[in-house]
C-alpha cells in the first residue's frame, strides 16, 4: 500500500486503533532500556518476588529509578504523541495502547478513557499494602544518601513505581480493554515498538486476523513487516508530521 492510499483509509477511518512502544519516546529523549548503554545493560532486572522479599533488592530498583529520573522528569510528547492526540479530536480514534510507562500520550492531552498503559505509569507510586498513591518527585528527592527504600506514611507498606515488573502479573483490566479495542479496529497503526515483548505484541497480529489494516511506523525493521499492508521505516516524528498534513482535511 502507497503513502496517499494509507492516508486516504485514515481520512475515511473512524474506528483506529493505535500501539505505541519506545520508540516514539526515544524522540523525545528517553532512552530505550534494552539499546546499548540503556539502564537494563548496567542494571539486572529485579523481579517483583525479589523486590517484595529483600531490601537489597528494593534498594537496586530505586538505584535504577534514580539513574533515568532526570531523562523521564525533563521529557515532553512530541510530534508523534500529537498525532495520536490529533486522531482523537478528530473522533477517529478507539484507544491507544502503549508499553511506556512515561506518561506522554497523557501530557499530550490524549484523555485517560483512550489510554490503555499495559506495562503501568511511571508518573505514580504505589503503596503494596493499602494501595495508597504517591506522586514520585517528593519520594524520590527524598532517597540521598546511603538510603533505605521508602514506606507508605500511612500504613508502612513497601512502595513500589506502579509498572509492570518481571514476573509481576499483566493487568487485567488494562489487557481486556486493550484486547476488545483491537478486535474493534478497522485500522491497528503500530508506533515505535520491535513487536517482540508478549503478550502486547500479539494485538497486531489479533487485529490483522479480524480483518483491520495493518500499518507499522518505526525506525529499524520488525518481525511483522511482512503481515502488514503498509510500513514505514524511519523516523517517526518526521513521518507524523508529514502525514498529519496530508490527513488534515479528513
């Protein structure tokens, strides 16, 4: 499928669905965690069982949250976050489903009701015991120092960044919701994600089979390139921005 016959489909599209994945954060400078010299390259990955068991443990994932804070707290959306905010106002869009736990689809303005955010936010930290919500920035401040992992101020439970660690269970809200919107999608657009993390990357594939376009949009080439009815290779900035031109009369 040729560029103008894919945006003639998203002109005529009300029932789009879009994936996100790392790579449309990377454009707005933060770093993919699995790139050479990303966190999970000088960190090993704790696991949820570690992290409720050993403080040690506790105490290295804080040490990694602290390492990308600086990235995550200065990042603002960018050009491709807008577009999918674009699609939304224009009434085009079902939901977005993204693996990012930056936060930027909701810093774009996209509404809560369209974001399904399968790996958690980091924008919130949650007691384990009473489920109390903090925001990060006065909790994180606070760890200088030979610190101890911080507690709930009002139960004493283990606070934890409410993402999805390894071993930790999807939720299963979010993964309902993301899967009924994908069995409703005339169009799947899938944005900077290698579609190699599961379960998440089976939605294209799910979408694709009930009959939906298939678009992917990221910088190297993926695994699913070849079931897809349109790919673009490259930035994805760049792209949205001159897309967003071409639909803008839709």
């Amino acid at each position: 499928m040729k560029l103008d016959e894919f945006a003639a489909k998203i002109r005529e599209s009300d029932e789009i669905v879009v994936f996100t994945g790392a790579g449309i954060s990377t454009e707005s400078g933060i770093p993919d965690f699995r790139s050479p010299g990303g966190i999970w390259t000088r960190y090993r990955p704790v696991t949820f069982q570690e992290y409720m068991t050993s403080e040690v443990a506790r105490i290295e994932a804080w040490k990694r949250r602290l390492d990308g804070w600086e990235q995550y707290r200065a990042a603002k959306p960018n050009v491709g976050h807008y577009f999918i905010q674009a699609l939304s106002l224009k009434e085009k869009l079902i939901g977005l489903i993204t693996q990012n736990v930056d936060g930027l689809h909701s810093m774009a303005g996209l509404a809560d009701d369209k974001i399904v955010e399968l790996h958690g936010s980091n924008r919130k930290i949650l007691c384990m015991s009473c489920t109390k919500e903090f925001a990060p920035e006065p909790i994180i401040n606070s760890l200088v120092g030979d610190f101890a992992s911080p507690k709930c101020d009002s139960c004493g439970g283990i606070l934890k960044s409410a993402t999805v660690s390894f071993g930790q269970a999807m939720p299963e809200q979010a993964m309902r919701i993301a899967q009924g919107w994908t069995e409703q999608a005339k169009v799947f657009i899938v944005m900077g994600s290698s579609l190699q993390v599961q379960p998440a990357a089976s939605f294209p594939v799910v979408a694709k089979r009930n009959g939906a376009l298939l678009a992917i949009i990221n910088r190297e080439e993926g695994p699913l390139d070849g079931l897809a009815d349109f790919v673009h290779n490259g930035s994805i900035g760049e792209f949205c921005g001159k897309f967003g031109e071409m639909i803008a009369d839709g």
